[in-house]
C-alpha cells in the first residue's frame, strides 16, 4: 500500500508499505477524511518524538472499515467509523485508574504515527475495535466528524482539566484550532466571560463565533495586565493553555484567582522546566491548581463528542478553512500547516475510494 | 409598614406591621421586583411548612438597599442588589461542610417566608448583607434579574446534583419556571441530547428555545417507555426532576443507565416515602446515584449566575409570561400562581418608589 | 473435570463437566483457596438471579494459572494469582465510563457462577488475564488473599460511595464479612466514630479490632434512636449499608445529616421498592446523597487492596473463623453460609494439588 | 498586657500592649498551650511576610475564652477551647467558593502574627468565635490539642491536596512536624507504602511509628532513583511536599506516575520560580496534578480533627518532644524552633493562670 510519510526528521515522502495486519481484536480502515495536525509538524520538522523512519504519518481520520478481528463484536466491514488520535489498551492498570491515554507508559495511548504507521495510508490500524471505533452518526460530514478525533476532545479536555464550573471567568491562551474547540467547550459547560487569547483575525473571528466574550491580543500589550484590568484586578477562575510555550504557565498563573485551575492541553516540545511563580501561587500555598493532560480517546468519548454535533451543540466545520479532495493533497495540505498561511485553521483531506 | 401575607392556613391579605429591624451585620431593603414562586402556594394552601399567622410572604426579589449595619463593609443605602431566595448563615457548621443551605439544621437556610417575613412588604430584612446581597449589574433588567432569586439556582442546581458531563443525555422531568431552567442549565452545561418532560404548550415551546431536544409529553404514553425507546432502550446518563410527585423517582431510577445520577429539585410535600424500585436500582447496586438539594444560596452564587446572564449565555426573561407593576398587583400575581392559567410560567411585579 | 454446582433453585452437587476453554485474552485456572459467600447462598436457595442448571458455584479464589490465551503478555502458566469476583470487559463503553463492573449491562462484570462456571471446580475461566488477574504477592497466605476477591474490595467500597472524609462518624450497618471490611475501610481511610450495628458476639469483637468505636445492637433497641443518642441528635455524616433488607435504607436516611451520604454495598434480594421517608430526606433537598454499587473488580483494584495487607494496614484473615483443607470440603464450607452458626464469619477451604 | 512580639526583622522581645478589643463577633482569649512554628522563624529572622514592629507572634494556641461579644452564639467565657491558625471572614466570596483561607485575598485567612498580634500575649483576639472556635474536647490534653492549631491540620490537608486513596504508594518529603502529621494522614486515609524522605533519626522513628513503610534519607543519595528502585521503576502514586526548597517540585514530579497528584504544603519563602521538569511531566500532557494550600482553618475542621485524637486514631503528642510549664518559656521555645537542635520535633509551653 502507499502512504504518505515521515521519511526522517525534516524530510516526508511517499513511500510503499506492506499493509497493516489485523489481530482478534483490531480493524483495518481506509481513510475517508483525514487532517494533518501541528503535531506532525512537530513530530518531522523538529523531531519531537525523535527519529522516525518510514512512518506513515497522521491521526485524525474517519475511515470505512474493511476488515475485522475474530473477536470484534460491534464493527463490521462497510462500518463508517470515527478514529480517534488516542486508542487505548483498555485492559492496562493506567486505563483502569482512569488514565487510559497514559495506558503502557506516559503518553502511550497516543500510537498512530508515534509507536506504528499513522493514517495518512491506503489502509490503517486500529487496535481494539470495539473499545476505539465509534460509528460515524448518519448524516454527519465527514470533515467535520475528522475534527472528533483530536481538536475537539482536545480542546474539550483542558475545559475538563480546568474544571469550568457555571458562571465561571475563564481565559484560553492561544485560538488555533485546539484552543477554539476550548472556548467552544468552555462556552457549553457554563463559563459567563471567556478571554481568547490570539492575534490572528480570523481565529479571533471564529472565537467569538463559539463563545469568547473578549480578544486578548498579546501584540497590544501584556495578557496578564489586560485580563486582570478587564476583571478588576480579581483574575479569572479557570485558564486553559492551548499554546504559547514554557513561560506560558507564569502568565496563567498570574492571572488566575486562588483557588483557581490551569488545564494545559499544549504539549510542549522544547525547553527543560516549566515554572512556576513563587509569588503569585502564594508561595506554594495558594490553591491555584495545575495539570495539564493528553486527551482521553477511544469510543465513549467519540461517541459522546459526536452527539453534542448531532444536536447543534457544537459546530467543529467552522474550523476547517481549507477543504481539499483527494488523497493526494495530503502534502499540501500538511504544508499548510508546517507553513501556516494567515487564513489557515484546519485543513481537511476527503477521500473516495 | 405593608406588607402581603399568609394570614394562617388557607388565608392570606395585607397587612400592617412594625419594620424590620438591621443587625450589625444585615441590611434593610425595599423591593424593586419580586415574583411570587410555587412555594408560596404550598405555604399557604397546604400548609407545607406547616401554620404561620401574619407571616409576609416572598422570597424572590431585587430590592434597594435603605439601610445597613455597622459591619457591613460592601453594600450601601441606595444600591441596587439581588437577594437570593436562600440566605445562609455562613459562619455555621453546616456550611463550613458546603452545605450552606442547610446552615442551623436541615433546609433551614431558607429564612425568607419562612422563619421571618418575606419580601412582599415595604422593606424586608437581609441577614449578613455582606455575604448575601449581590449589586444588580449595571444595566440588567431588575425583572429578569429576580429569576436569580430562585429559578435560575434551583435549576441549575439540580443541573450540578446529576453532574452532567459532555455530551450527555439528559432527562428533565417537569418544565415549570425551574424545569426550564434546569433545560437551559443542562444545556450550557454540555448535555447532547435533552428530554424535557411536561405537557403544557407554551413550556414546551420555551423548552425547546432553552435547548430541549425532545419534548416528552405524558399524555401521550409512559415517560419511561417514550425515553428508552428514544435512546435505543440504553436510557440516559442523567436527569433532573423538577416536577411531580414521590412516585417520580421510580421513573426516573428506572430510565437511567447504570452510573447515572439523579438531582431532584421538587419540593415533595406529600407522602411518607419515596419509592426506589428495588429490581431496576440494581439491587442496590447499580450505581444509579440519587440526591436532591435546596439551592446553594448566598451572594457568589447571584453573582456568578448573573454573569451568565449579562454574557448572554442564559436570557431568564423567557420565564416571565405576567408582568405587572406596582405593589398593590402582588396579590394578582400570587393567585396566578395558585391558578396557574395555560399561558402562565411566571409572573413578576415591579415596584417603583 | 469436577465441580461443586447448584443443580438448581435449592439444590447443589458434584458434577462432571467438559474443561473450560481458553480464549487468546483469557486464563485457566486451577483453585488454591476458595471461599463460599452468601451470594452463593442466595444463588442456590432464593433463586437470586434466576434458575440455573449445573453450573459451577463460588466467586472468590486464589489461583494457579494453567493455561494462557496467546494475546496475554503479563501472566504465565504457575503462576499464583488473585482472582477477583467481579471480571469486566475493560473495553467496554461502561468500563470506559468508570463502571466497568456494569460491562455489558447493570452487574454483568460479575461473570463466575452468575453467566458461566464459578471457581469451585478443578478449573476456572478467567476472562481478560491481563485486565483482571494480579499476582499473589509473595509470601501471602492464599487464605487471607482469598478474601480480597469479594469481601475486601466490597466493603471498601462501600467506604469509597460513602466517600468517607478525616473525622467524619460513620455507621456501618450490618457486621458480616463484607460489613467487618467496611468497618475496617471506614477505619483506614479517616472516619472517627464507627457505628457497627450487629448483634453477634464474636462479629462485634472483631468489629472493635477492625476499629469499630460502638457497637450498636438492635436487640438492644431502636438503632436510629441509638445512634442519634450517641451522636447527641446530630446524627452521623456517612452511613455504609452491608445488610440488612428494602426497609434498612430508611434507618440510614434518618439517621444521616444534611450533606451526608450512605453506601449502599447489600445485594436486596427482596421486595418491589426500598423506601426514602419524605420528611427525613428533607422533602426532597436534604443533600441526603444515596448510592449503592457492585465491587468494582479488576487487576489494579486486587494489587491496591493487596498493597494494603503487605503493609499491615489490613489484616483480613481475622475475617476467616473455619479454614478447610482439600477440595471435598466445599460443601462443607458452603453449608456453614447457609446454616450461619454462631462462631462464623467466613469460611475458606484451601487446596494443595 | 504582655506579649512576647518580633520587635523587627531579625529582632524578639517581650512588649507591652493594649488589650485587644473584642467585636460583636469576636472572642479575646487567653493562651492556655501554645507552640511557637517555624513560620514564626521565618516571620522574624527571614522577613518572610514583610517587616513587622511589635507585633505579638504565634499562631498555635489552646485558650480560655475571657470575653464574647454580643452576638456569639456557642462559647461563652470559661470555655476551654482550641483555636485555629487560620481563621477565615467566613461570608467572604472566597469562602463560599470553598478556599476560605483566602478569605479576603491570598492566604489572607491567615491572621494571627500576621494582620494582628498572635497567640503569644496574655490575651488574643479571636474573630468570628463561632465560626473559628471548636470547644476542647473533655480530658483531652490542650499541650496535645495545641497540635490541631496548625500541625495537624496543614499535614492532613497535603493528604488530601494529594487525594490519596486505598492502596496508593505515598512519597511524603520533610519529616518535621507537619511532615510527620502527613505521614499519619496517609496511613489514616488509605496509604499502604509510605517514602518518608528525611534523614533526622528521631523524625524517622517517630514517622515509622505514624505509619511510614520506608524511610527514605537523602544523605544516602538521590531520593528519586530510591524511590523509583523501591517501587521497580514504576513511581509513586502521590506525593505529599513538607519540605525542601523550590526544587523539590521537580523531584516530586520525577517520582510520580502519570495520574498522580502532588500535595504541596511547605511555605516556600525564597526564589523566584518553582520548576516542573518538562520531560518528566509528559511535556504538559502527563496527568501530573501539582497543588498547593494554605490549611482550611474554622471550627468545623478543628472539630474534625479532634474527634480523631478522641477516637485514639490519632497521637499528635508523639510531635511534642520539648514541653514546658509557664508563659515565660515562650522565648526558649521559639529559640529551639530556630536553633533545630537535633532531638528536637515540636515544643509546647502550657501555662496555668
């Protein structure tokens, strides 16, 4: 089969490869649609992940189904099905505490295009079916239903992690498409004033389309001093981090209230510490909470992403700017996002076989 | 002073009585808006609390603050402030747990119409100003700001009781003026899919403009029956009752999934015992989770439900079918309230002095 | 091979049956210790879940693996294992949820003489080795080991739905095993006075070891009015219910604070409806939070309870007052379940190959 | 009155002072037992809040209440009663919220020998009595219920920071008093294996005797790799921090697993940044919770807390290795606290009136 892949760090191509072999419990699919992310960006041009060679890249797909397991019990061939990033081993004491997306060590629920071939191929894999698969919803686009395999649970988790409660301030650091499905969450799990952190004007546009009562531009001056100008000197409740680098958490700090939470969804690819100020989290006794975490993945959560679509809850299309059909658009569409045109959010690859 | 009250069982009139007086710690205010509540008919024509004599009724209002004690540090004579229907006593035992509501024993953080007089008289009497009182937002409608009192806490409340999570389904059983609210709680709080349970047109309407997805109307067949056979026979992760009676929990418990919770909000002021139904409980071990409670209370909580308004995340105006004006229409509002004509969700009566 | 079944509703024997097979996930097993429980009771003489023809009783087992499934990468054959009651599919969208004991639908994690052959038999079928076995830890006596299958993780559990806190009073109702564990759970996660309700002797010893502060007998009168009295009319802030029947749930709400919580953790076997008395759970807005729930079961959850005896946190072999040697004394062991002389609290009958 | 005061930075002494005045709320105790903290080191010999003239210090004290104002409900003068470091304006938005030790800002709950004198006079002023009072339990000793002032309490409260649950592994660094009271916490909430880091011998005897399982010295090399040996690699499950400087985070994060949560309740006085390991906390998405708080404080909690000293689960005494009798050992007791010398964990001064 073909795939488009990471051929070493900085270099991608099109390369040949033996299709993937499905276990009892695993299903093979063709991609439908399928979106290159910032990741893999970071995964080849700045080898983030180390070295890789050869390996099929991508993990946002929708995908058919064309072959299955011996023990898969709800997938069958022709089975339209949702791909998320994330597919646990379900079965591991991590995924029993809760932590499936660290199942088999930190971060190892992430395989596609991490630890096996991603699904930017002719065919993909996808172990444990029926704990990872979820049928795409009758009548759903597929574009937007690829924005379900990573930018929405994303985005959706750090409003988690920050625990957004009724009537809460919140503040989203960075409105790429992982931060606007944040304001987006943010927005219909009860925050009241959500400050969207951005430059970009089109990104700025979609931020208030999904929720965001201001635009924090950082280029008219510090985020911190207009936030807590905007809130009276008080701070925000909650802060989700969904980009900037290690001195963002600092800033997030600093505006936030005692007793508020810090959900960072950005992962971070250089630098050797995060830090903290000393001051502002009240000299380690201020109840200002941080975590920041991979996303859940697997079926549930794609099924109960996928219904929040289904009753116009949530609208993810307004995220895909660039729409491209057509296998072999997959570079370019890649491309844009190593290259980030002004009007660029998301594009998105539809496939027909 | 004058104010509207329950004269004893059954009976209710103006009457006249000795102003209120203000503790170091309280206020004194006139009311601005008020809105008579289902509660007020219970108090007086079933006698839920049991007999009260010249006891003035109301517990939702916005008023104008006309005096405050010596220790009260941030409200002032002439501000314009919420009241919330709950009035706790924040330095109590009970609220030290986060049961504020219940601060000097069970459900005794209501004080309002209660063990004093409410707030259809010419002033009314706030217990720690400081910690209830909340300043009206510049520019809200003191109208739709009195749905702050009780509708809006109590809705959403039941909201926060069943915990709903994204993408969840949800049953709200009942859509009086709380059921509505507990629909638009629901829904900017993440649910997917909302069945709202009730019958009446006009409800249904604001229902669905409050985010139902489903009316669920019991005329037409069992409640139970309807649900399931909406969701494939799965049930739902959670519901809300906010309406019927002590058989209600039964066909709540009974839709739920394995897992789910159940956040009551009616008042149940007849009957000596709930039902669970052993067989669908699980046996009492189907982690079907049950619990009801009185509103939270206190001035955070207006504040942060206001900001939910002021953003436009919730318009509670919706709610108000009666408007009247002027203090001698507080009579009018009750009994409408008592009557409940098809048209009728809420009335509110404005005052100006 | 051979095993001791229920040959159907009040009727138990021998019975020869063809060797389980093993799946590429699964494990077979060979018994080393293995305890009869009052489910098994239930089982057999109430017809608790229904009839059933031949099958192989018991739940609680350390083992010996004796045949692995291809796919299973943690376990080998010899090694000694726990084996908990409650085997769930961990890939399912309940276990996914948190509830993996409802894999499947509401209690269907419990799979051993419930869905197929229990663990009294020459071998046993472990569904998921990896997901549900764990080790035996070393130098851990297979009879103390043998009560961390069931009786362990059950009791703490209903510590855990009680969500028991530092200095919290807690009433255990009922002193069996599972109750003794909940005594001994409440003890070790914070609770200050524990009310064991029991009447027999040598279970209210045992309960004082295990941490009970008071022992409240019902022969001794009312244990509402004992427990109020003892708790100078405040009542308790948790409750755990490990016996007793439908009516039991009305005792723990009235003697429950607002705020409070009981876990449920008794199978009812009996009866259409448990009862909530109105006036006690606050009409309705008391915060009395009500829950009960299967044992959660699985690998990491055997690991952690084992944790605790390998540190002498806990010690559960008090809990073993009759210990057999050799097979052939299953029925024995199961009739002292059912007979419940005066001296017992559980039975275990190890078995040397 | 007198009062043993810091006179500024780097400067103590005994001083005459006013009598505290006693609002309508307030209470004006005298010192019954008290205990000078390292934060009152800190406070006089690093300038720790800032400089300071004449302010009375302590902070930790049993008293006898000598006066209540007009509105106090529950203590009268005679009572014997232990008081809370923290003593929160419990109508304060920050303590609805749930962090009344912000009350009134960043650990602002936090008044005595901070905003006002401290508990080392021969009166001390108590405010919201009600709210910050808990009466001494009958026959307990006050030199022990001394102990719930602050020690107690703020190592308790970095167990539940921590969030720990039955079976974790529980890294607990620093064994001075508020360490050692961690390590009880640990064991009383659930903890099996307990790395207690510290190296002082009668620490690490007092903290086997608290429940450690390991005691883990950092003179014997680095307290990561042993702890990462003792547990194969895998890491711990929580870690609670009473110790050490702005560094210590790092190592806390290096020792946990993904999923798990530290609980930091040392005051860290100096530095500009705390540092989280990037790599080691899965470049932001590892699910490496990281809290700090302030002890709760009020009434409820020191009631709490004393009731586990009554139910003999708890022995603060062990804490106490220097007790004195008189008011005027308040100076050597403080010296001891700045001095360490090497048998020494706590020391109490008891007075008699």
């Amino acid at each position: 089969m073909k795939g488009f892949a990471m051929l070493g760090i900085g270099k991608t191509g099109w390369i040949e490869k033996k299709n993937p072999e499905c276990g009892p419990l695993d299903a093979i699919c063709r991609p439908i649609a399928v979106a290159p992310c910032t990741s893999d960006v970071h995964t080849v041009w700045e080898g983030a992940i180390g070295d890789r060679h050869d390996m099929i890249l991508g993990h946002e797909a929708v995908g058919e189904v064309v072959e299955v397991g011996k023990l898969v019990k709800d997938f069958k061939v022709g089975d339209m099905v949702m791909v998320p990033a994330i597919t646990p081993d379900w079965n591991s004491v991590e995924a029993q505490a809760g932590f499936q997306m660290h199942s088999g060590g930190m971060l190892a629920g992430w395989k596609f295009s991490n630890f096996k071939d991603g699904v930017f191929g002719d065919y993909f894999h996808v172990n444990d079916a029926d704990g990872n698969l979820a049928l795409l919803p009758e009548g759903m686009d597929p574009a937007a239903a690829c924005m379900i395999a990573d930018m929405v649970p994303t985005g959706f988790h750090g409003v988690e992690l920050a625990d957004v409660q009724f009537g809460d301030r919140v503040a989203v650091i960075g409105i790429g498409p992982v931060g606007l499905m944040a304001v987006a969450g943010a927005a219909i799990r009860g925050a009241s004033h959500i400050y969207a952190v951005g430059s970009r004007p089109n990104c700025a546009q979609v931020a208030k389309e999904y929720g965001a009562t201001d635009i924090i531009n950082y280029r008219q001056g510090d985020i911190v001093e207009q936030i807590l100008e905007k809130t009276k000197g008080k701070g925000v409740d909650r802060v989700v981090i969904a980009g900037g680098n290690v001195d963002t958490l600092a800033q997030a700090i600093t505006m936030l209230k005692p007793g508020g939470k810090v959900g960072n969804i950005n992962y971070l690819g250089e630098g050797d510490y995060i830090k903290i100020p000393r001051s502002e989290w009240g000299c380690g006794m201020g109840h200002k909470y941080i975590v920041g975490g991979l996303m859940p993945g697997g079926r549930l959560r794609m099924e109960k992403l996928a219904s929040l679509v289904e009753t116009h809850r949530l609208d993810p299309s307004k995220l895909i700017t660039h729409a491209f059909e057509g296998f072999e658009n997959m570079e370019k569409a890649l491309m844009l996002m190593k290259d980030k045109p002004k009007d660029l959010i998301k594009p998105v690859v539809t496939i027909k076989w």
